[in-house]
C-alpha cells in the first residue's frame, strides 16, 4: 500500500496512545498543517474547477454534492451553507449523501457499496448539461460517488472529482479532478483528519470562489445572504449604510421594499426604481458592480 493511501501505519505513530498530551496534540496539528499545504498545491486545479462551474450555473445550472460516510458529510455541510451564506435559490442545489438523509447523523453501513442506488439518486433529479456535479471521496475509490460521477458524465454535466488519492477511479470519472494527497493518517484510516480537513478546505475554497464570480459578494460583503434572525437583519442594514449611504431607518425601509435582499436594497438606495431592480440584475448576471456602472452610465446619458 502506498503512502498516498489513508489506511497506511506509520511506523513513528505506533505508540501515539503513550505520548504525552501535549506532544500527541502537537503531531495532530502538524498532520493538518500539513493537509493544508496540499490544498494549497492543488489551487491551479481548484481554480479550474471554478472556472468551468461559473457558466454551468449562469445558464441555469445546479450543484451537485455526492459523497459517502465523513466525505459525503462534508460536502453536504458545503452545500447546505450556501443558501444562507450567499442567497444560492435551494432550488439550485442537490444533496446527495449515500444512505439518504439518516445518514447525516449516523453511519449507514454498505451505503457507501451501492452504485446502483447511486444512479437512482441521481436520476431521480433529472440531471443535465448545465449541472455541476461534485463528488467528494477521501480514497477516491467509494463505489457511491464515483458512480454518481460517472452518471452525471453521462449526461453532460460538468463534473468535478476530489480524491485524495492521484490514481482513483474518481479522478478517472471526472471531468476535472482535485487531487489533495494528504497520505498516511496521524490515526491510521480516520479520514475525518487530515483528509477531512484538506476536503472541508478544498470545498470552502472552491464554493466561495464560485459564489463570488456569480455575484454573490460585493466590496467584500455577502450582500445576498439571507436575512433569519436579528444579527442578520442588523448586518444587512449596516452594508446598506456602508454600501449606499443614509441612515438605519433608510436601510432598513429599503430592505423591507425588496424582501430583505442587501444587494437590492443597494441598488434601491442608489437611486434604481424598484420596477427597474430585476431587469438590470438579469441583464448584469447579478454583478453589482456591473449594475451600478449600468446605472451610473444611464443618468449621464439622459444629462
């Protein structure tokens, strides 16, 4: 067995249960240092994974999560932020995690085996071209997410393998492949480690890109979050302060007008009328930069 291979013993791990505690911790924070610098060799790749994703979805794409076990819930964990992280419709987003939802909380045991289940599942959402299918295995090996994979091919979308092994199926299933080869656990096997980390990092890198190039982030502010509870009521005021001027009770009527989206508000705030707000989002892909150049060039024009 290779050293790329999660499941390998190392020799100088053999005793970790009789090291001392602050010694066992150090090695632990060294292994995932260490998963971090394998992310950082896979960002040309990470970058192209973006790259190819961002007009999947303009056209009216979905993403697609699929994995299995600690894998699978890390992706599910990506995905499931996006909605109140950067507005992305729930619409747009598939979760797949191999045992169904129980397996959220609880292992489902031989899930992980079931290819046939997989196309089911997959199926079931009536993939197409403009989806963007992510499959997240730590061997890049689990029958589940590479039959997922190898289904969404089929079908045109875009997909996107991460492994952390170089020589997976996965990788071969893919279109595009993120290889982070975080090798030998500190806990021969526990992908939840290093393996888990570089994966959580990888996604974080990877969504929050892809949300940014879709338009979701203005001057550094998620100005599509959703607003649910009074910290997020009181942020999205703020933006629209910092991001358009006047005061909280200006802010907050013009958020109330647009059903609370910051991004709409700015743009309210900047003098769009309120008929005129989805029109020009549709025709600036949601760029407010682009938008407000739009509207800036349209006030000289009738000067």
């Amino acid at each position: 067995m290779t050293s790329s291979r999660t499941e390998t013993v190392l020799a100088a791990n053999e005793d970790i249960e009789r090291l001392s505690l602050d010694v066992l911790l150090d090695r632990l924070l060294t292994s995932q240092k260490a998963a971090l610098d394998r992310v950082g060799e896979a960002l040309p790749s990470i970058e192209r994974a973006v790259e190819a994703a961002v007009p999947r979805l303009q056209a009216g794409g979905r993403l697609v999560y699929a994995g299995a076990g600690t894998s699978g819930r890390i992706g599910l964990q990506d995905g499931v932020e996006l909605t109140p992280t950067f507005g992305l419709a729930p619409e747009k987003l598939v979760l797949l995690l191999a045992g169904g939802a129980g397996a959220t909380t609880q292992a489902a045991e031989g899930a992980e085996d079931r290819e046939d289940q997989a196309r089911l599942d997959l199926m079931e959402h009536h993939p197409n071209e403009y989806d963007v299918v992510i499959g997240v295995a730590a061997s890049g090996n689990t029958p589940y997410t590479c039959a997922i994979v190898q289904f969404g091919r089929e079908v045109g979308a875009l997909t996107i393998g991460i492994s952390g092994n170089p020589e997976s199926r996965l990788l071969r299933e893919a279109e595009l492949g993120i290889c982070i080869p975080t090798g030998a656990e500190v806990l021969a096997g526990s992908t939840r480690m290093a393996a888990g980390t570089a994966q959580k990092v990888t996604l974080n890198l990877f969504s929050t890109a892809l949300m940014t190039r879709l338009g979701h982030v203005y001057r550094g502010r998620m100005v599509d979050m959703r607003i649910s509870n009074d910290k997020l009521q009181a942020r999205a005021e703020r933006m629209v302060m910092e991001l358009a001027g006047g005061t909280a009770e200006e802010a907050r009527e013009a958020l109330k007008l647009v059903q609370g989206n910051t991004k709409r508000a700015v743009l309210l705030r900047h003098g769009v009328a309120l008929p005129e707000i989805e029109p020009l989002l549709e025709q600036t892909q949601g760029n407010l930069h682009l938008a407000l150049a739009r509207k800036i060039r349209s006030l000289r024009s009738h000067r």
